[in-house]
C-alpha cells in the first residue's frame, strides 16, 4: 500500500527539528507534529559541541548557533572558595578534528525559534497543538492516530517510518511499551538562569563547584545569560527554591540582586537512565525520549543530535534504496552504548563532586572516582555496528569521525569543507581510486562519491593526515564515520565487499 509519508516525527524540539530537516533535504515525504503551538520561550539546553556544530552543517543550520552562542572557555572542578582541585580544561583556543570549539554556549529559545523558522521554509509537513493518541508498527508501514487538540478531532496517518522525539515522558515509548533502566542517579537541583543587567564579570568556564553545604554547578550561558545549578539537600524544602530571595542568597556570592533579572527558576529531579530498546518494528526512540542524562557534561542535547545523526541517513538510505532492516538494525548498537556512556559519566560527575565535597585531600579521592569524572569530557567511539567486520577497529580508525576536510588562513579556519565528503558514502583517498565494474556500480548506486584529497588539505590538517597515514583508501560513511579502509591487509575488493553483505 501507498504511505502518507516516509516518516512522521513526534515532537518539535531541537532534536526532533533537525532530523526533519536532514529527512527532508535527503528528499523525503515528512510529516512533523508537536503538542505545544509555539517553542519553549525559556532556555533548557545551554551547550552545544564541536560534534554538534558539524552535524548541524550538515542540516545547514550552522550559522543558527554561531549567530546566537560563544566560545566555552574551559571546565574544572573547584572548592567552595572556588579553587581548583583537580584538573582543569583549558580550550577556549582549541579546534578539534571536527573543525570546531570544543563547546559554544547558545540561548535556546533563539536558536529553537529560529530553527522553527527554518523548518516552516521546508516542504516538510507540520502539524502543531496536534497529540499522538496511538500507533500501531505494521509489517510495511506504520499507523498512527493524531488529536487535533484545538478542535478535539483525531486523524489517521501512516508512513514508513516513524520517529519518537518527544521528549523524557515520551508517549511513543511509552504506546511501543518500551521501559527504561534506571542507572541510579536521582536527585532534585534547582536550575537558575538570570540575565545580567550590566557588563560581565564573571567565569567563562564552567565550574563543578564542591561545597560540601550545597553542591552547585555554574555555568557561564551565552552573554548576556548565566546559569546556576544548586542541589536540594535531603533536609531541604524543594519548594522554598521556587523563592526569588531563597535564589538571591544562594547567587549573592557572585551577584547582588541589583546585578541581573532571574528569567528561570526551576526544580528538577535529574535522572540518568536509557531505554532497554531504541527502536521498536519501524519506530524509533532519539533524544530525551531515548535517554536522560544529569546535566554536568553538557552532552544532553548533543545525545540527541548523535540519534537523530545515524537515525536518518540509515532510514533515507533505506528507502531510497529499496533495502532491507539490516542497516536500520545497527541504530541500537550503535547509538545504545554510546548514550549510555554519557548518561553514566554524567552521573559520574556528581559522583566525584560529592567525592571532593566530602574530603579535606583532594588526592585521596578514589582515582576511579576521578578518571570517570575526568575521561567523560572525551567521548569514546562507537563500537559495534556498521564497520567492516561488524566491529571498530582502531587500526583503521573505524567507528571514529574522518576529520572535517578545513583551510586556513591567518593561522585560523577559513572554511570547513565536510561537503566535499558528499552526503552519501564516500571513497577518500590521497591517491588515484581504481575499482572493478561490479564494485562501481553498487558503490555508484548508494550515492558514493569519489575523493582524491589535494596535498593542500593533508598538509594544512594534521588530524587528516595522521588519519590517512593508517591506511589507503578510507570508506567513509554518510554521518561522516569511518566505515573502514584498505591496506596490505584488507583490500579494497574485500572493503566494499563487506559493506555491500551489510547492507
């Protein structure tokens, strides 16, 4: 049978915004709906990475965060009297291998507004103050029943496909019956974002601040906003942080009230848990409503960009192709483990705080303690999934990001140059490609592109260069990470080969 759509998307956040845009600029029919009329006119989430920022060119929406964020100075973890005592991250002069700040601060409603702008300029879809009421996986397609919550209607809709970002009480977790493992963090903090009224004084790094009183997280959000985070101790009365002069006293260390206008204040109980599945038949879990992670490493949203990254090309690639569900297969093990990582270094960082809140030696802080809080700000690879062989193999650098392709000028980016990696597959290599017929044409019907990258990018990139120094034709797949790549031990007959049994 006909479907409506390739893919419905539930929910309009930043997640679930991006993956429609990325869906239909790779040529699908999407239909996108949300409950809310409009965006959520207070700031959530506050960081986006380097990762972020490159999978945001991707969806061409880029410039939406650098018109709207700055550079995060650095991070540590300090005492109450606001001294380091452990490591500290110093990378406000940092470009990593994504061709990015490490970290930008943005203010959500902009960029969320602005998003919502871009989205309405797309053929996609949109139905908002609209309610998933039901949905039903069938062998082919997907049902679902939609509410049209300002004149109580329902409407029936299917696709190919559909896409749960709906945030941590997701209804589409929730209607496939998918539980959650918990993974024991539970604690109330109070979040408090003001806005300042004069010139800037404070911190650009971010502070994990461990008072053995309170311990609170300050976080320097893009100019003119700052955020605090303080946790509700056991004896506390989580009501009595809704007060404007409970936050006042908890802030005056570093402000008089005269010094800003509070624009949040909120209680939340910060969870870390993750969905046992992320996909169920043909419908699938990202963001909030896959996992939720404490906020202390800034990863909450960028998990979510991550999801909605591998999520749609595999599905665009899908359909495009007419394949079957092996590639789809691969999103939970790919992205499962990864997010999991996060939510539990998340935690780990609490962990530590509370560790360094409760001695007078710093150093005797368990050193398993430490390197869980400390290892969180380097995110590992992925692991199982589509690689050659099944499997990451560091010898290839296989389930790691290629470098993002940049040139210089002055000694800073000029320009960040992912789009000569095509938006399919690609073959890169510094030298000429040479393939057979057979191998061509599959490799031309998936979309691959063909690369022989100029000296001038190798020499000016030393990430690229110590990337294609492991090998010689690199197989990079279309959310830019290593798929594998030939050397004198594998071919490039037998690279393709494998990606050809994978798909």
């Amino acid at each position: 049978m006909n479907q409506d759509f390739d893919v419905i998307i539930v929910g309009l956040g930043p997640v679930g915004s991006l993956t429609a845009l990325l869906l239909e600029e790779s040529g699908l029919k999407v239909l996108a709906i949300d409950k809310e009329n409009e965006i959520y006119s207070l700031p959530r989430a506050v960081t986006i990475s380097d990762e972020g920022l490159r999978i945001a060119q991707a969806a061409n929406i880029e410039d939406i965060y650098l018109k709207n964020s700055t550079k995060l100075g650095g991070a540590a973890f300090v005492n109450k009297n606001l001294e380091v005592i452990g490591g500290v991250l110093d990378i406000e002069d940092v470009i990593t291998s994504n061709g990015w700040a490490p970290s930008r601060m943005f203010h959500q409603p902009l960029t969320d507004q602005a998003m919502r702008d871009e989205l309405r300029r797309t053929k996609v879809t949109i139905l908002l103050e609209h309610e998933l009421i039901d949905l039903k996986n069938e062998e082919t397609h997907v049902n679902v029943c939609i509410k049209d919550l300002k004149n109580k209607k329902d409407f029936q809709f299917s696709s190919k496909y559909l896409i749960g970002s709906d945030g941590g009480a997701s209804s589409v977790r929730s209607l496939l019956e998918i539980s959650q493992e918990d993974l024991n963090y539970n604690q109330d903090w109070v979040v408090v974002d003001v806005k300042l009224k004069g010139k800037n004084q404070l911190d650009n790094r971010a502070l994990q601040i461990c008072d053995p009183e309170r311990l609170c997280t300050y976080i320097p959000s893009h100019l003119p906003f700052r955020r605090w985070e303080f946790m509700i101790n056991e004896s506390d009365n989580k009501n009595d942080f809704l007060d404007d002069e409970k936050i006042q006293n908890l802030i005056k260390r570093w402000l008089q009230p005269d010094q800003y206008q509070i624009v949040r204040k909120a209680v939340y109980q910060f969870h870390s848990v993750i969905a046992e599945k992320l996909n169920k038949g043909r419908s699938f879990l990202i963001g909030d409503a896959a996992h939720q992670a404490p906020p202390f490493m800034g990863e909450g949203m960028m998990s979510g960009y991550r999801d909605a990254m591998n999520v749609y090309w595999k599905i665009a690639l899908t359909i495009q192709n007419n394949l079957d569900h092996k590639l789809l297969n691969t999103y939970q093990k790919e992205r499962k483990p990864h997010a999991k990582f996060v939510v539990e270094n998340s935690a780990g960082i609490g962990e530590l705080m509370e560790a360094y809140a409760k001695t007078d030696d710093p150093s005797k802080v368990p050193d398993v303690l430490v390197a869980k809080g400390y290892g969180s700000f380097v995110l590992p690879g992925l692991d199982e999934g589509l690689f050659y062989g099944g499997k990451a193999d560091e010898s290839m650098n296989s389930g790691h990001l290629f470098p993002q392709p940049l040139i210089y000028k002055n000694n800073e980016v000029f320009k960040r140059e992912d789009e000569i990696l095509g938006n399919s597959f690609t073959l890169i290599s510094k030298d000429k490609i040479s393939i057979g017929k057979q191998d061509k044409k599959f490799l031309q019907d998936i979309g691959c592109t063909f690369v022989i990258l100029d000296e001038h990018y190798i020499s000016q990139n030393h990430w690229v260069k110590k990337v294609l120094d492991l090998g010689e034709v690199f197989l990079i797949r279309p959310d830019k990470y290593i798929f594998g790549c030939s050397s004198n031990k594998v071919s490039l007959e037998q690279l393709i080969d494998d990606l050809r049994k994978r798909i």
